[in-house]
C-alpha cells in the first residue's frame, strides 16, 4: 500500500548550538546539518561519525547583521565589490531570512526552504524588487542547495551576480587539492584581476590563492588527502568558481579566524560573475549546487 507523503509541518526554528534560530536536518545515513535563519547560512554539514565536511571557524560570531565566518555564505546581489553594493558580497548574509518549508519524515527533518523578499532596509542597499528562496535538503550523503531568485517588480529589470562561498574543512592544506579547473581562465584577484591560465590539473595551495574561474566545467571536486575524503561539486546554472584560501598573513588579519586556521580550509565559491544575471519583471533565476563526499582520492 502506497503511504501518503507526510503534510509539511508548520515551519518552526529552533535555537542551534550558537543561540540563533534555524533548522537542523538529518539524513537517513546520519548526516546533519545546521541552517541558521541569519543569512539562510549552512553553518555546519556533518558526516554519520559527526566528522566535519564543512569548515566553520571556532572564532565565528553568531552576531547578527555580522555574516558567519564559514560554512556557506550567500553571496548575493554581488560578489566580492562586482556590483552597486557598498558593502563586500551584498548583504544577503547579513539580513534575517524567513523559514517558509520544512519536512519531518520520521521526526526528523531533510528539507528545508528560507525566503528573503525585499524591504525598505534592502532597497537602502540595493534599489530593486526581489523575492529569494533557498533550499537546503540532505539526501544520504549529500547536500542539495538550490538558490533562486524573482524579480517581483512590475516595471524595473536588474542584474546580479551571486556565489556560494563554501567553506570545505581539510585534514592539511598541505596536503589538499581542487581538481577540475585545468586550463581554465581566472582572474587573479592577488594581481590586479587580470586574466591567466594554470595548465595544472590541480589547483594546490603553497600560498595565498584568490581566483575567480571563468567558465568552468560543473563538476569539480575537492581532493583532502590527510582526511582520505574526496568532496565532488556539482553546479548547475554557475558557470564560475571562485577558489580561495587566505594563507597566513590574511589569516591573521581576519579577527573571526584562528591564526592557522589556513591549514584547515579552502574555499571553492560556485559562482554567476563574469556574465551578471538578467532579470526582467516576473523571471526567475534557479542555480543549484550538490555535494556528495567519497572515501579516498581520486
Ligand atoms: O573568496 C573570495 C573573497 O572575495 C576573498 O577575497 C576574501 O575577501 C573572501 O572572499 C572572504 O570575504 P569576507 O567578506 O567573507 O571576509
């Protein structure tokens, strides 16, 4: 007999480890996660040993409008200072986003769904009508985001560009790798932003890196040799990915990170820069990022 799917519960937050409200999922293998409504940030994806995938500084401040260092950040409606917004990345991590879906199956929820809808203090930032959504659901041993975003103005077209800046916590930078982005175009953020290829199949880290890909292929993956784990991306409508680390000097000048705390993550930013994102009054734009980690290095 076919059972009925269980009715959405009534979207309700609870308060999470860092006394903000948000969601905790779980997933039939045991993997966890925690969303906060500030920002609809993923402040923590866990696999069933409760080992982190996900790098989320020890240094974080859970204050809002301040956006959480790690984790997944939404980047939205800029990048970096690529767009009108005074402040760096926009200001959709900083804003309060709204529970508005949740599931339970088995008490335990999979699925969630936060919305951020223009208001005075966002049109302060950014003069234009939006409605955003993200959805966040695990499913064994993957994590499924989807990001889209409506023009609800009747009259004006905007553009944006947006990223998923995620966090990927590895045994030893030393030791970890991006590979995928091989003759690749980037943008050198540490050199003026102009144009260069790395022939490497890899992208290794003996340094500060800031690149912003160009173009890229949808799947990439992290490769975290000293946690024998390999992290697979695979992006759907975000030709680019930006791949960062700070390295030491930036480490130690960012206040919400541990002096080595270089050693212990690297960012690789799903991405819509290069070619801003157009909306005309009633479109939506959906792009979607899942992620799924493997034991051992390809
Ligand atoms: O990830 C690329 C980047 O633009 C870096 O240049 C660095 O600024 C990083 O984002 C973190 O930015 P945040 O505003 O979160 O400190």
């Amino acid at each position: 007999m076919q059972t009925a799917t269980p009715p959405p519960v009534p979207s309700r937050p609870v308060i999470l480890e860092n006394n903000l409200p948000g969601v905790r999922l779980t997933s039939e293998t045991g993997f966890t996660s925690e969303i906060y409504n500030h920002g609809a940030h993923v402040g923590s994806w866990r696999d069933g040993n409760g080992d982190a995938i996900l790098f989320l500084s020890k240094h974080a401040q859970f204050t809002p409008p301040k956006a959480i260092r790690g984790g997944i950040p939404i980047c939205f409606p800029q990048f970096s200072n690529l767009g009108p917004c005074a402040t760096q990345h926009g200001f959709a991590r900083n804003q309060a986003w709204e529970l508005v879906e949740q599931d339970s199956s088995q008490h335990k929820s999979r699925e969630c769904v936060f919305q951020l809808a223009s208001s005075d203090a966002t049109k302060e930032l950014w003069p234009h009508e939006f409605v955003a959504r993200f959805r966040v659901a695990l499913v064994g041993d993957t994590m499924e985001t989807s990001l889209s975003v409506t023009n609800s103005s009747d009259a004006k077209t905007f553009e944006f560009t947006a990223a998923l800046h995620t966090y990927f916590a590895v045994g030893d930078i030393a030791k970890a790798s991006v590979a995928g982005l091989g003759n690749t175009t980037y943008l050198d953020s540490l050199d003026g932003r102009i144009e260069k290829v790395d022939a490497n199949e890899s992208v290794t880290f003996p340094h500060e890196v800031d690149r912003i890909y160009q173009q890229t292929p949808d799947c990439l993956q992290v490769v975290d040799e000293a946690n024998n784990r390999t992290i697979q991306i695979k992006k759907t409508n975000l030709p680019d990915a930006v791949v960062w680390n700070p390295w030491v000097d930036k480490c130690k000048a960012t206040s919400d990170l541990g002096d080595s705390d270089y050693e212990k993550f690297l960012c690789v930013e799903a991405a819509a820069i290069q070619n801003p994102v157009k909306l005309a009054p009633g479109e939506t734009w959906v792009c979607s990022q899942v992620l799924r980690v493997s034991k051992g290095c390809v």
